[in-house]
C-alpha cells in the first residue's frame, strides 16, 4: 500500500501535458489523452493488484515460517531500538595493537566488593576478565564481553621485616610497591623491564627481570588470596593446597581473580651496572663468566652488526667513580629511534644504517653508573610495538649448554639471509628455574637456567596503513623465527606475548604444542571446578586451552 501511495504521489508531481506555445491548437505529444474514467478504472485494478500480491506474500511467509506453539499466546510488543549504553569503555594495551569497547568495567574498592561482583557475573554467567594494567603486548587481559580491574585496590596491607615479607591487594602497581616498602629497607628480588604492571598481573602471566640465579617473579610469592566464582574466596600456598598454588601463581587470571598477595623480598641493595660493547666471538668466551659472577646480565643484539652490548649488574662492594665524559641521563636515544625509523620503516637499507648508528651510540655509551636496585633494572623499551618473547632451556650455572647463544646465531642468520627489516634490539635475558608448571620456565630441577629473547619491530606511525604494512612484516618475521627456530631448540612463548592464530590448522598445531609443554588437561579441570561457567575467560584463553568437548 505504501509503495501503490508513493507512486500516486509520484504521478500527480509530473507536469501536466501542455500545448505547443508556437503552433496553436497542436498538442506538444502526438499521443491521444485517455478519458478520465478509463484511467481511473486502470488505476484501480493496478493498486488491488498490488494489494492482493501483498496479501499473498504474508500468508506464504506466515506458513512458511511458522511461530512456536508458545509464541503465539504471547503479548504482541512495539518494536524499540537497543539502548545506547550509558557508559562505553575503549580499552587498549599499552602498545595500541590491542582494543575491545565493552559496557561492563568494573573496579572495587574492596575484597567485599570484588566477592559482591564475582558472585553476580557468576549468578548471571556473564564474563568480567581480570585485566591489570593493560600492558602485555598480546591484550591477554582484554575482553569485550566485560572486565573487572582491581587498580583502586592498591593498598600495603602488611610489612613482616624480621621474615621480609610484605602482603599487598593484587592491583597495586609495581612502583607503588617498592616506594611503599622502602622505608623498611626492602625491595623486590627482581624487576621486569617497566614498572607500571599491577602485581595480580605481573604474576598472572609468568613475567621475568633477568640474572641466571635470579627465578621468574611468580616464584617470590608465598601465598595468595584468590576470589573464585564456583568456590568464593580462597587462600592457597605451598601448605594450603599447594598442587593449586603452583597452579595459580602462573594461572593467566583463568582460575580466580587474585586479590591478595604475599611476598617474599629481599634488603634494599644497591647495584653497579655496567655497560660494554663487545661481539659474539669475544662473549663465547666469557658467556659462563658472565653469567655466574653477575647478579644481572642481558645481551642487546644489534642486527646486521656484530655489535653486542652487554648489560651487567653486580652488588656494589666498593665505591665506583662513573664515567662522566657522557651523561647517558641525558639521552634520550629511543625517542631519536623511532622518529630515524619512521621515516622507512619497512627499507632494509635504512634499518641497517639506523641499527648502525645505535652500534655507535651504545660504544659512546659504555661505562658505570650505581643506583638501588628498583631504579636501575629498568629498561627503556621505546615507543609503540609489536614484541614476540620466547623462553628455553639453557643448560645450568656450572655448565650452560651455549644453546642460548647459538640461537642467536642462527637468529641473526635467518634476518640477514631473508632481508628481514628488523630493528634494534634483540634482547637476550636469563632466569632460573620456576615451579609454577604454567611458566615457560618451569623445571623441577633447581639448578637448570632458561634464556628469553625477544624480537621486535615498532609502530612509529599513526599512519594506518603504514602500521598495518608494519604489523604484516612483523607476523612474517615472527613465523619465520617459529617455524625455523622453536622447535629445534625447545622454545615457547611469553604468555603476555603469545598471539593466536587466525588459520585453523596452525591453531590446532598450536594448541597441540601447548599440551606438549604444559598440563593443560590439570589446568582446564582446575577451571572447571573454579570457574565452571567461564566468566574469567576471554576469546584469547579459550582457543588456547579448549575444553576437550569443543576440541
């Protein structure tokens, strides 16, 4: 009918037919006018042909698709649009390659109001992923579905000196940690490379400093306190249900919402660091020395160089006279970097000249400098990036197998000979061993070491198309490095870095090599019994670790 309206309306708009102006009594259209009455009779059989092919097509419709039995007693309702949300939360990790919008954010101020909102989503089996700070590469924490963050829950709840423990809510940030503790002499045993991570997510995901003494951070915690959906509030340690504590300290936020932690720490210490550039014949030689009489070391390979830069920091026994000839306070090379990068980012030929001048910048650099241990492990990263870490077994202290260097090695090769465009550095850090099984550097054996590099290339653009054309290279480069290098040398990937694929058949080969590294059957029954309707889950964990009804 509307459309038979429209038409009629259509018609009575054209102009009307009129006489030629120059030759009277001649009509412009040689065509003979029809009576009124016959067009009145044609119009009125074109619009009951109209309705009745209405009519016709509702009741196919209506047999054809037939209600349910129950649907046809009930109330009739006018259709309304969804509601806008009120508030929507654009959440991003902290290198922009990651971002969900989600209408669900919440952020208690208390343990009661965390069991209050658990306790609801659970009821209700809607998701709130734990999310920390929001800084692993990878989004692990994100979710769109909803997400629960414990920031406002940053309190030092108590400081044992005499045991050098400290028990905090989960959401305080690293920083604020070791500023509140200081005053007590004390310190965390190791830093990663930033300090703005929560604790809950700094442990959550396995996150490392680096010293071949020195384990992953989850392995400070003495016990936890872990909000779960199915079994409330729950503390577990390496006497409360320790099979579950080990479990959770590296639990990727699936097996409850930690709320509390308790840590072990060690006495506030001062630290000399020391930089020197060197290369991978003279490193080879002093690799085993370096690694057992530093409390510190990390390599900064520079591509298509033969540049190393070593890193390392010992307890300060003496007083050191630092190199002043250059204020390395006062540099600020990874801003230069990445403004020399963005000019053509993706030119073999340019990155070389730029890791060159980076070479060159790092010699100008070498020489002392002390501070305490909280201010100086740290490391600046750069700018935006996309960053892939992988963990793997490196021999021991008094006999490493040199498998770390040899990768590096063979790392280095693959770059050169496939003109990858990569960036300064690759970074080569070391820890010991983690009991935790879920942490890529979990072993039994006490004595064993793992190195963990990293590779990089960064987004120094906002440019979108010239950050997608980055991204492609990256994930190149990355399953470059998969395919040619992990399995050979027994290598997995950072949790808060790993990125699942989109290809099924490479996703079934990852899930399948999870299950070869980690007990994924302990952790999904773990799930089940403490989140049986997956509330703290996200996209992300369950294509890692499917239930094996869905595999």
């Amino acid at each position: 009918m509307q459309r038979a309206l429209t038409l009629k309306r259509t018609l009575q708009s054209l102009p009307r037919i009129t006489k030629h102006p120059l030759i009277p009594g001649r009509a412009f259209c040689n065509a003979s006018t029809p009576s009124p009455s016959t067009a009145s009779a044609s119009e009125l059989r074109k619009y009951m042909g109209y309705t009745a092919l209405v009519l016709f097509c509702g009741a196919a419709t209506y047999y054809s698709f037939p209600f349910p039995e129950d649907a046809k007693h009930k109330k009739a309702q006018i259709f309304r649009y969804a509601p806008l949300p009120e508030e929507l939360h654009t959440v991003s990790n902290w290198s922009g390659t990651h971002e969900v919008q989600t209408r669900v954010f919440h952020q208690p101020e208390t343990l009661e109001e965390l069991e209050k909102v658990v306790k609801e989503a659970n009821a209700r089996k809607y998701r709130i992923r734990p999310v920390g700070s929001g800084l692993s590469p990878n989004g692990i924490g994100l979710s769109r579905a909803g997400m629960v963050n414990l920031a406002l829950m940053d309190e030092v709840l108590e400081v044992d000196k005499e045991k050098k423990r400290v028990r905090v809510q989960a959401g305080i940030r690293v920083q604020q940690l070791v500023d509140g503790i200081k005053d007590h002499c004390l310190t965390l045993q190791n830093f990663a490379s930033i300090r703005e991570q929560q604790i809950g997510g700094i442990l959550q995901v396995g996150a490392h400093g680096t010293g071949a003494r020195l384990p992953p951070i989850d392995e400070q915690v003495i016990s936890m306190k872990l909000v779960t959906p199915a079994k409330g509030t729950i503390e577990v340690s390496k006497v409360k249900d320790p099979e579950l504590f080990y479990l959770a300290r590296c639990g990727l936020g699936g097996l409850g919402v930690v709320a509390e932690v308790t840590l072990q720490c060690v006495e506030r210490q001062e630290l000399v660091e020391h930089t020197t550039v060197s290369n991978m014949e003279e490193i080879k030689k002093n690799h085993k020395k370096l690694l057992s009489e530093n409390k510190h070391v990390k390599y900064l390979y520079i591509p298509y160089t033969d540049t190393v830069v070593i890193v390392t920091d010992c307890l300060r026994k003496y007083r050191v006279v630092p190199d002043n000839s250059v204020d390395v306070d006062e540099l600020s090379f990874t801003e230069l970097r990445d403004k020399l990068i963005a000019l053509n980012p993706l030119n073999k030929d340019h990155i070389v000249k730029v890791n060159q001048a980076e070479a060159e910048f790092w010699r100008k650099s070498e020489g002392y400098r002390v501070g305490w241990s909280d201010e100086i492990l740290g490391f600046d990263c750069g700018g935006q990036q996309w960053v892939s870490e992988t963990c793997f077994p490196a021999g021991t202290i008094a006999k490493p197998s040199m498998k770390d260097l040899e990768y590096i090695e063979d790392l280095k090769q693959l770059i050169e000979k496939e003109e990858i465009p990569a960036p300064a550095p690759i970074e080569q850090r070391w820890t010991a061993s983690s009991k935790s099984p879920m942490s890529p550097a979990s072993s039994l054996k006490e004595d064993n070491i793992f190195s963990w590099v990293g590779i990089i290339m960064y987004l120094p653009t906002t440019d979108a198309r010239q950050r997608k054309d980055i991204t492609e290279e990256f994930f190149h480069y990355r399953h470059l490095t998969q395919t040619r290098l992990w399995d050979t040398y027994s290598s997995y990937e950072h949790w808060a870095k790993i990125e699942v694929p989109k290809d099924k058949e490479q996703l079934t080969a990852l899930q399948a090599r999870l299950r070869k590294r980690f007990p994924v059957d302990a952790y999904n029954k773990a799930r089940s019994e403490l989140d049986p309707n997956r509330i703290l889950s996200n996209v992300k964990l369950e294509k890692l670790f499917p239930s094996s009804d869905t595999i």
